[in-house]
C-alpha cells in the first residue's frame, strides 16, 4: 500500500513547467514565446508525459508563438501541431539567436524566416570554456558529464560540439556503445571552408544568452579552429599524452591568451590526484571511458564553477500562466 502512494506521489510530481511571455521583434513584430522547462534534476522526460500535457491558457492566435527551452524534439513536435490554430508557429535556436518559423497561416511571415527578438539593452558575454586535447584521451565523456553535473545546478549551461565527427551527447547517452559507433559513423561529415566560422558565431551567440558555453572542438590542432579560439574565452586541456599538452597551450594561451582553467591528465586506471592548484589546476585523474559512469573531480569543479559566479546572470522575464 506503501509503495502504492509513493508511486502515486511521484507521478503527481509536475515534470514539465511552461511559460507564456509576450515578445516583440527587431521588426516590430508581436508574439508570444512557449518557454518549455524540464523540472526533473537531470532534465530527462519520457513520452508518457505528454499524456494530460495543454497548453498554457492565453495563447493568443491572433499572432505566432515561438517555442523555446531545452527539450526532446519529439516535445517540440507535440507543441508546434498543438499550436496549429494561431498565425504561425517557430522554434528558437539559441545558436542563431532566434526562432525559426516551421509553420504559417499568415502572410507576416515565411517558411525559414528568423523571428529575432528586439533587446533592450546591450547584452555581457559569458565566458566560454573549450575542452581540447589529442584524440582518445576522453574529452567528449569528461564535456559530457561536466555539462551534466552543471546543467542540475544552472539551467544556463549549454554544450556545443563544434566538431563533424558525428559524435554528440546522444552517442554517450545511448548505451549501447557498438551501436552508438556505428551511428557516429553514419553521421560523420566533412570539414568545410566556412564550419568553424559558422560554430564561432554560434558560440557568441549562446554567449549572449547563457551562463557558461561549453566548447568540444575536437582532437587535432589545426589553424582553421582560429575563430573557434577567438570566439572563446576560457580552455581546459584532457591528455592521454603528457607531450601534447604544451601543443594545446600554444595553440589556446598564446596564439589568443585564453585563460587556462585545468590540465587534466587522462588515465585508464581509476585514479584523482591533485599535482599542483597554481596558477591553474592540474591532475592525473580516470577513466574517462564511453559507457562508465565517472563524476567529475570536485577540485575541477570548484574551477569551472568560478566561471559561472563570475558570469552575468541571465534571466528570463516571463509571466507563469
């Protein structure tokens, strides 16, 4: 019977918050914004919770909705046709700073359109932390659970993989880690002329808008990374190999002064020693491993987190409906 209203309680528990906001575009332009909040620590739902889901009472439909917040597409999927009775429907990205118009019974806007909302005032930077280091050493399972660790404390943390390899948080959150190999092939692409350019604009994009961005660039030290560094601010080297590490400092300290957070040197063995805490951070510490759990050292938090307490707060003004 116990476990009965446990249960019970638990699914009373509301894991989806939303919020309606009145907005205003560069142009002129009124609508409103579907803020989308995930109340569970990890920000993880599942599709049975959209079972009961509604919207917010005050849609207008007399105008178009941008659908906004961290969340599963198949959420978003759910809320654009739920909004088919208003004007249009977009769905914002914080990489380009505005929202997309998927949707519309109006000629106020077109299919691809970018509704950019109109800023008050100037807005401050957040700092921006690059995870760098040679291949194989564990950057993308370390940015992965720094990033998770982070996001339970401040909903303003954002992880961009500004890298083609096919590898992203959903290869490491799979679980199956033959399959997620196989996906991240599948999905691989090709370095381009104007890649790292376009992921630098979106890394000041994010920075306009969140309280940390974090950075994976990849494992290779390559000269068109350059705007990627200038678009950054703070770097934290990983390294299986202890050679590399003065090729990483070059390449982040002295080619842009960013400032060094961490030098982590990876391990396979179980292992979190501090070799020194001035002027920055450096430990032996592992196994950063695909498919083992592994927390982040409290040391390299407490530094990372220093970030964030320095970082301009960023809040939302919004109205809960």
């Amino acid at each position: 019977m116990t476990s009965n209203l446990q249960w019970l309680s638990l699914m009373a528990i509301p894991k989806i918050q939303l919020f309606l906001t009145t907005k205003k575009s560069v142009n002129g332009l009124a609508y409103q914004q579907l803020e989308i909040e995930i109340l569970t620590p990890d920000r993880v739902i599942n599709p049975a919770d959209l079972i009961g889901l509604e919207l917010p009472s005050g849609v207008d439909t007399s105008n178009g909705v941008v659908i906004s917040g961290r969340a599963p597409i198949w959420l978003y999927a759910y809320f654009v046709n739920e909004l088919h009775p208003t004007k249009w429907v977009a769905c914002y990205d914080p990489r380009i700073s505005g929202g997309v118009v998927v949707a519309t019974h109006s000629n106020q806007v077109t299919i691809g359109q970018i509704i950019t909302e109109s800023q008050s005032s100037e807005v401050q930077l957040c700092p921006a932390l690059m995870i760098v280091g040679p291949p194989n050493s564990g950057k993308s399972v370390l940015s992965h659970a720094l990033f998770q660790t982070l996001l339970q404390e401040n909903s303003q943390v954002y992880l961009q993989r500004a890298n083609w390899d096919g590898e992203g948080n959903w290869t490491i959150e799979l679980g199956d880690e033959g399959q997620a190999e196989i996906m991240k092939v599948s999905n691989k692409g090709e370095l381009t002329q104007g890649f790292f350019s376009y992921h630098a604009q979106a890394i000041l994009e994010l920075r306009r808008q969140k309280s940390l961005v974090i950075v994976d660039i990849g494992g290779m030290v390559q000269p068109e990374k350059q705007p990627i560094l200038e678009a950054c601010s703070h770097y934290l080297i990983v390294s299986s190999n202890s050679d590399e590490v003065i090729k990483w400092h070059e390449f982040c300290r002295d080619r842009v002064n960013l400032s060094t957070i961490a030098v982590i040197h990876s391990t396979l063995q179980t292992c979190e020693e501090v070799n020194q805490s001035q002027p920055y951070l450096e430990m032996t510490c592992g196994a950063w491993l695909m498919g083992q759990s592994r927390a982040v050292p409290d040391e390299l938090l407490k530094r990372v987190r220093s970030l964030l307490l320095g970082s301009p707060k960023k809040e939302r003004m919004r109205e809960n409906i």
